[in-house]
C-alpha cells in the first residue's frame, strides 16, 4: 500500500510538471512561430522527459500551435525582407531546424525572382561603396564572398557582377 501512495506522489509532480510546460510553450507560441526542434529544445532545458515532451509537442500540433508549414513561411520572409538572406542560406537554416524539404520549398517559393534579383543588386552596389580594393579582380571577389556569405546563389552573383562592369 505504501508504494502506490508514493508511486501516485511521484507521478503527481510529473503531471503538473507536464502541464505546467504545456502552458508555458502554449503561451511562447502565441507569441511568435515556433518549429518542433524549437520547442523540443525548450522543454527539455526545462526538464521535461523526451517521451513527454512529444506528448506536449503533439498537443501543440493538434491545437495548432504549432505548425512547420506557418513558420517556415514566416522564416523565409523574415529573413529575406529584415535580414537580406538569399535562398541558400534560408533554405540551410530551415533544414538544419528539421523542416522537410517539401515545406522549405513552398516557403522560399514566394519569392519574386526579378525582386531577388533587385534586391542582391542593390545590396553589391551598397557595399560596394565601402569596400577597399587594389583593383577590379579583387573588388569582385570581396563583393562575391559578401554575397555568397549572405546566401545568394553564385550564378546569379556572377551574373550580377559582370554587369557591374
């Protein structure tokens, strides 16, 4: 009899341990998209079990706090209008999260291919005009490893600055 009366004990404190981080990352959803790598990351640093945070993420997902399709949409454009990201590196940061493919490219197929482009001019010719070169050929090439640091794909770099000429 005493073991299932601090069997119950034992079990008590988990449950609302568990609840308790179902209403925490309900209420950090609310707030902004998150990804399940995001939110399993969240609860075990709060010390919830793996087997019980994938009840929690489930809930989540049920309930709709959670949706990939949602927050890579919102990844992909927060990064390409506030940060300046290219595709490349959108698409790396979404499937080092988990994201599948399927989901990454509807997300990144939202972009404007003649804005892209716009865009990736704009910011060469803006950094360009803070760049130190010897000459042309080194010009080119600090403008490139700009670009390409900043995920843009290196066809369209090159392509971009032959035409800077």
């Amino acid at each position: 009899m005493e073991k299932t009366a601090s069997q119950q004990e034992e079990k008590q404190p988990e449950k609302s341990r568990t609840s308790e981080a179902l209403n925490r990352a309900m209420a950090l959803c609310s707030m902004t998209e998150y990804c399940i790598s995001d939110i399993r990351q969240k609860l075990e640093s709060w010390g919830l079990e793996s087997d019980k945070a994938g009840d929690v993420i489930a809930i989540l997902i049920r309930e709709n706090f959670i949706n990939e399709e949602r927050y890579a949409g919102a990844f992909a454009r927060d990064k390409y209008r506030h940060n300046k990201w290219g595709r490349v590196k959108i698409v790396s940061m979404l499937r080092a999260k988990g994201i599948p493919s399927a989901i990454i490219d509807s997300a990144v197929s939202f972009l404007d291919e003649g804005e892209y482009k716009q865009m990736v001019r704009d910011m060469l010719l803006t950094h360009r005009k803070s760049v130190k070169a010897k000459n042309q050929y080194d010009l080119k090439g600090k403008l490139l490893r700009y670009g390409l640091s900043k995920g843009f794909e290196s066809s369209l770099l090159y392509d971009i600055l032959n035409d800077l000429e």
